[in-house]
C-alpha cells in the first residue's frame, strides 16, 4: 500500500520541515493516492497558515506587533477594527510559531456581502458579477473597486481572489483588508481553510449557509507582513507545481483509459487473444495489474466499458423507484439529520453518461454494525466472520446471510467492500450494508463502492474508522438497473483475462477469476 494513503489531515498539523521534504522528494507516489492531488493541495494551505510552508525570521517582527499597529492606526477612526469576542483557549485548533498571534479575522478585514439578486446579471456586462457560483456572471455597472476574497455565503462556499471593479449577489460575502499591513493574497488562503470547515459544518443540514458572524468571528493565525507574503509565493509556487503534475498524471490515465477501451473492443467483438494481447502491453509488473484494475474499474462507472440502450430507461426513473420503496427504512434506521440531496457541480469528480445520475449513498442504502465477538467467545466453526479487515477466523453462529454485502468500519482496510460468499458472522468492526436489491444489483454496487474509496471519509485519527456520517453524504453514479447487469458481466469477461496477466507476472495470489478485490 502507499505509504501516504493513510495520512490524514490532521497529520499534516503536527509535520515539521523534514516531513514536507519527505513528501517533496516522494511526490509521485503521493499524487498516485486517490484525490491525492487535492488531498496534497489542502495539506499545502494548512502547512501554511500553520507556520510550516516557510521558516521564521527574527527581523520580520511578530504577529502582535502588526496586530497592534494596526489597532493604534484605527483606534480614533469611525470606521475602527471591531472589538470581537476574546480567544478562548479551547478555540484554539492547532499550534503556531510564538511569533505569530491568534486573532479573529474581523479585526483585522472589513467583511459586507453584495446588495444584488441574481437576475441582475446582464450577459453583455462589462464587469463580473460574483455570486455564490464557482464562475461570476456579467453585469453592466460597479459598486466595489477593490482588492478583496470573495466567500460564497451559500451552495459549495467557493472562494475567489478579485482585484478590481464588480458587482457582487447578497449571498457573497466582500473580505477586505483594512489596512496595506495586510497581505490580502494571504487573506485568501485561510478563508480557504476557513471554507473546508464551513463544508463540514453546513454542507449536512437542510439548509446550507455562512452567516456573517462566522465569518468575522473566525479565528485565524497572523504572522508579520513580510511572512505573510513568502508564505503566498511559496504556496503559489508548489500549486503551480501540482497543476503540471496534475495534467501529467490524468494524460497518463487517459493515455491508459484509451489503451483499455480498446482492448474491451477487441472483447466485445470475441477476439480475447487481441484483447489480452492489448492489456498486456499495459503491464510489467504487480503495480501496473493495481493500475490496470483501477482503470478498468474507473471505466465501469463512468459509462465508459458498455454502451448505452434506451429501452434501459434511466438513472432519474431507477432512483424515484429507489426513493419509493427505500426511504422509508433510511427515515426508520437514522436518528441523525437528512443527507441534503443537492449535488454541487465541485463535487463531482468525472462526468457520466446523460442517462445516469448522481446520487447521494445515504439516499439509497443503511449501514449498521454487526454484533461483538471476542477471542474468547469465537470458536472454531463452518461460519466466516468478517472484522475490518475482511475474512478474521470462523465461528459455530452466523448473523447476515449470503449474499450480504459488508463494508470494513474500522482498521487497515477500512471502507472496502466485499459481498459475503456464505452464510457469515459480522463483527462490530465491519458494517452490514441495507440497500434495495431488487434495484440496484449488488455486484456493481460493491464495485462501486469500493471505486469511491469510502476509507478517503475517514476520521483523522490513530485508527482509521469510518461513519455513516461521513459516508453517506458521497456521490455515487447511477446507471439503469440493466445496465449495471451489463457492466458487471463485461467486468467479470474482463477480469478473466487480467487474471491471465497476473499469473504472467507472478500476482495472483488470489487465484480470483472474477472482479477485482479491493
């Protein structure tokens, strides 16, 4: 396994120097992690508001230095930096250079949302028009001309750096330094930070958005001028960075992704000779077989391994079926909040075919618990029992049926799926997953869930552990039920001949002839 797959965020607050050298020297295989890029990229903007991206400097003075020139400077000024609620310690989410100083960003920014509805924007507009989406809109006329971070106030919380004239909707939230001993570039980067967690916070409840006192209350580090300003370019530096790196791994996907739909077409048409012949030349070692079965996998849920048939119907019809006959046992099994149903265009990750639909996990299925088992309680038995890291001994009693599928809760594997083969016991340490059968097939759903990388939601922690908190709020693609069938077959027709390869290369330690395990 990657060695930097099961880093979590919080990881990154306790990183010294050397540990960012460390993910410096070893970057190709930390964009190899899922949504590693991302991940990496929000690791980057904590390292730095955190003290950790730059190295101090005694001559630049300190935070509490600026921080009360700028309270002397306004001190007799109408419009004077607000006096906000002191700092308690406890607010206090991670440590900082002694040299910086804790304030709230109120203090320090002048915080107004815009005054306009959204039907305000004019297509032949001169200036932009920012409203709570990731793109502004066009406006004939201005009423800000300024440097500023703009925060959608609603939807995905999106966040833009502007310098110059545009108008702004009533949901957008204007942050503007209030003096030059501010370094509004900096200001950007921790209301980035900032939005992460308004995401977390809001993006649950029924209705999603940032009221103004979480934004100017907001606790945020300070460091003197001149760091602030390092930090902006060494961040700018290693974002640019990233984005080669970024094109340069989705042209290799791509270039992958190519390769393999040719050999499914060579398939499709019964030349399986061809066909291994092709998927051969995509693999040398284990590795690439891992590689091989990702892009397989990332084919088959994005509509991309068989074709579309009308008479299949669609994801929309399949999902009211789903919604019919299954929410009542999501509002009979959860005590917690409703999952919003809102899917925002950040969220999804690849596009799908225009028959399918994006759908919420928590929409569709339950997870719960199996039952404690411990050492001396297990006997030796004809029974499996599944734990977190999948198959974990036998026992004389079982608790799901075959056919079950379980989802690891806790440990190295957590977030992988397996369907259960016989009649097994779950431990406490795995879920029991409760969908609709009849309508969604649960060989593609296990495909898929294990595709989304459920272990990604996982709380930051020694032991990685996952929730049904954290996820049922993800997206999953909804195909119709016909075509699941088909993607699992061809799947399967598949995995027959990277099986083939795997014994080539010395692999197969599984002796599967089917889906691939996660």
């Amino acid at each position: 396994m990657n060695k930097f797959a099961q880093l979590s965020p919080k990881r990154f607050l306790t990183m010294i120097l050397n540990d960012v050298k460390t993910i410096a020297d070893n970057i190709d295989d930390f964009i190899e992690v899922p949504d590693g890029v991302n991940r990496l990229r929000k690791a980057i903007l904590t390292l730095a508001v955190s003290g950790k991206l730059v190295p101090q400097d005694k001559k630049e003075g300190t935070g509490k230095e600026l921080y009360n020139q700028i309270k002397l400077e306004y001190k007799n000024k109408k419009n004077n930096a607000k006096e906000l609620l002191r700092i308690n310690e406890e607010e206090i989410p991670f440590d900082i250079p002694k040299s910086w100083k804790w304030i709230r960003l109120g203090e320090i920014t002048k915080v107004q949302t815009g005054n306009l509805d959204a039907n305000a924007a004019n297509i032949n507009g001169k200036y932009p028009f920012f409203t709570c989406a990731k793109e502004p809109l066009k406006i004939d006329r201005f009423a800000y001309d300024c440097e500023c971070v703009l925060l959608a106030g609603n939807g995905d919380f999106n966040v833009k750096y502007y310098n110059g004239k545009f108008e702004a909707y009533q949901r957008t939230y204007i942050i503007e330094a209030v003096n030059e001993k501010i370094f509004v570039p900096y200001i950007y980067i921790i209301t980035q930070i900032q939005a992460e967690k308004y995401k977390k916070t809001f993006l649950g409840s029924a209705m999603p958005y940032i009221k103004l006192g979480y934004v100017t209350e907001a606790i945020i580090p300070l460091p003197p001028l001149t760091e602030q300003k390092r930090i902006v370019k060494k961040v700018e530096e290693v974002m640019k960075k990233l984005d080669e790196l970024e094109i340069k791994k989705n042209e290799r996907n791509e270039t992958r992704n190519r390769l393999t739909r040719s050999a499914m077409q060579s398939l499709g048409k019964g030349e399986s000779k061809i066909a291994l012949k092709q998927l051969a030349e995509l693999v040398k070692t284990p590795k690439d077989i891992k590689e091989l079965e990702d892009a397989i996998l990332s084919l088959a849920v994005s509509g991309k391994l068989v074709a579309q048939d009308k008479k299949e119907g669609t994801g929309e019809e399949l999902f009211s079926e789903i919604q019919k006959e299954f929410k009542e046992k999501i509002n009979r099994r959860r005590q917690k909040k409703e999952i919003v149903e809102t899917i925002s265009s950040e969220e999804i990750q690849f596009s799908i075919p225009k028959s399918w639909k994006w759908i919420r996990l928590g929409s569709c299925m339950n997870i719960f618990s199996g039952d404690s088992l411990s050492v001396k309680e297990a006997k030796e038995g004809k029974y499996l029992v599944y734990g977190g890291n999948g198959i974990a001994g036998r026992h004389s009693a079982y608790n799901t049926v075959k056919g079950t599928i379980v989802i690891g809760r806790v440990g190295a594997l957590c977030g992988i799926a397996h369907i259960v083969e016989s009649d097994a016991w779950v431990t406490d340490n795995a879920f029991i997953v409760e969908y609709p059968e009849k309508l969604i097939n649960k060989n593609y759903f296990t495909l898929t869930l294990n595709h989304l990388n459920l272990r990604s939601s996982h709380r930051g922690s020694a032991q990685p552990v996952i929730s049904g908190i954290s996820v049922y709020p993800i997206i999953m693609p909804l195909p119709p039920l016909a075509e699941q069938k088909r993607i699992v077959k061809k799947v399967d027709e598949i995995m027959v001949l990277v099986n083939q390869i795997r014994d080539i290369v010395g692999d197969n330690k599984t002796g599967s002839k089917g889906r691939p395990n996660k």
